[in-house]
C-alpha cells in the first residue's frame, strides 16, 4: 500500500469535480505565459542581436510554425473544456449523456467514471499554475521590454527587480516548467486524454508523441538564448549589467545555475 501525507491523501480523495476550478484556470494561465504581452520588436530593435551574428533560433522557429503556435494554445482551452464536459457527463441523464460520451471518449477508453485526481496529476498542474503565474510576473516586471523576440529598444534599461533579483532569466524557467506542467496534467493517469482517449491507437500515441515534443523543443530554444542575451545585455550597459550579474549570479535556478 502507497502512503501519502494526510493533505494529500485528503486532495486525492475528493471528487474529481473538484479538477474544474484547476483546470480551466490552469488552462487560461498556461495560454497567457504563452502569448506575447507585446507587438513583435521592430528590425531596428532586433539589429544588435542580428548585427552581432547571436541568432534567434527560438523566433525562427515561432515564424517557421506560423499558425500551428495558435492551434496549440487553443488546444489548453480545448483539453480542459473536454475533461470538465466528460467529468459532467457523469450527471446527466443516460439519453444525454450518451451523445456527449460518443464525442468524448474513444472506443474501449477507460470512459469518465476513471478520470480522476491522482499524485502526478495533480503535481502537474499545480506545476503548470505556478510556472503560469511567475512567468506573467517576469511579463508585468519588464513591461514593454518584453518580446518573444531578442531585441534592444532605443531607450531599453536594465531591469533588476521582481523576479529579476533572484535570477537572470526567470522567463526562461518558467516557461520550461510551464511545459512540463502542461505535459505532465493533459496525459497523466487520471487526465481525460489518458482516461477517455487513451493509448490504444497509433493516432492517439502520434499525437501525444507530438505534443510532449514540440513542448521539450521550445524550452531547449530558449536554454540557447540565456549566454546569447547575457552578453549583448553586457555590451548594452556595461558596468551596470556587471553590478547586477555581482547581486544575481544565478542565471536560471537560485543556488544551481
């Protein structure tokens, strides 16, 4: 028998409709900390990092996905919406009931009565909600400065407070722990993919497959970026970026790295 800690044995116990408030607010937080809060930098701001032969493999592959970037966001809002339809389902009517389970759940699934709170699930998505919520607080700090795009504006300045006194990089992070929260709550055991879709079928597994790798691909993008910005950041300001590097050392993990 598997022990848990008695709050947890307690989360784990409740009903599973308790997974609705988690979800569709994870969902909406998770496709915010993946939008870009501003207009894309103009060529003249994106120069020093071009201009200096640092490429933006990350930007590159954004523009090369073009609309697929959407459809995955989309797809946070959609993964939740079908859990908490198939979580309802449970309560209605048999004649109503039917039809919606017909939609939601393939052939020889699990079905509904399965999906419920379990501890990687649960993990994954307190994972993804605070992932969520320090990379916006990374957003609101550098306010305009903020693009998904490598860039230095004409009247940039350094910023070094918020998240921004603990690491270098808080953005970077948490948007790598914000994909493995997002991996980790939309197929887990308990999830409604794993539950109502299941594994069964070289379609499901392609998609899964799918998925879970292009949300490892955006965060080795990222990782590429960190010593590439440090150093057009040092050029830019000089003994101000050296005195901030002095006060926060860590680049991405207080203590680590």
């Amino acid at each position: 028998m598997i022990w848990f800690p008695t709050p947890l044995a307690a989360t784990l116990s409740l009903s599973p409709l308790w997974k609705i408030p988690l979800l569709v607010p994870g969902a909406h937080l998770a496709a915010l900390g993946m939008t870009p809060p501003n207009p894309p930098p103009t060529a003249a701001e994106k120069a020093k990092y071009e201009g200096s032969g640092k490429g933006d493999n990350l930007a590159t592959f954004m523009r090369v996905s073009g609309k697929l970037w959407k459809i995955r966001i989309a797809l946070f809002y959609i993964g939740a919406l079908c859990e908490s339809a198939a979580l309802l389902s449970r309560f209605l009517p048999e004649h109503a009931r039917e039809p919606v389970e017909r939609l939601l759940v393939s052939s020889g699934a699990p079905g509904p009565a399965h999906i419920r709170f379990t501890p990687l699930w649960l993990g994954g998505v307190l994972l993804m909600g605070g992932a969520a919520c320090l990379r916006l607080w990374a957003f609101r700090t550098l306010g305009r400065f903020f693009t998904f795009e490598m860039s230095v504006k004409q009247d940039h300045r350094l910023v070094t407070s918020g998240p921004y006194a603990v690491v270098r990089h808080p953005a970077y992070v948490s948007v790598l722990l914000l994909n493995v929260g997002v991996v980790t709550t939309s197929f887990a055991p308990g999830s409604w993919y794993a539950e109502c879709v299941g594994w069964g079928s070289p379609a499901s597994k392609a998609f899964g497959a799918l998925w879970a790798t292009w949300s490892l691909i955006v965060p080795v993008l990222l990782m590429t970026r960190v010593n590439k910005e440090d150093e057009v950041m040092r050029a830019q300001f000089g003994e101000e970026w050296e005195a901030w590097a002095r006060r926060t050392p860590y680049k991405l993990v207080p203590y680590i790295y």
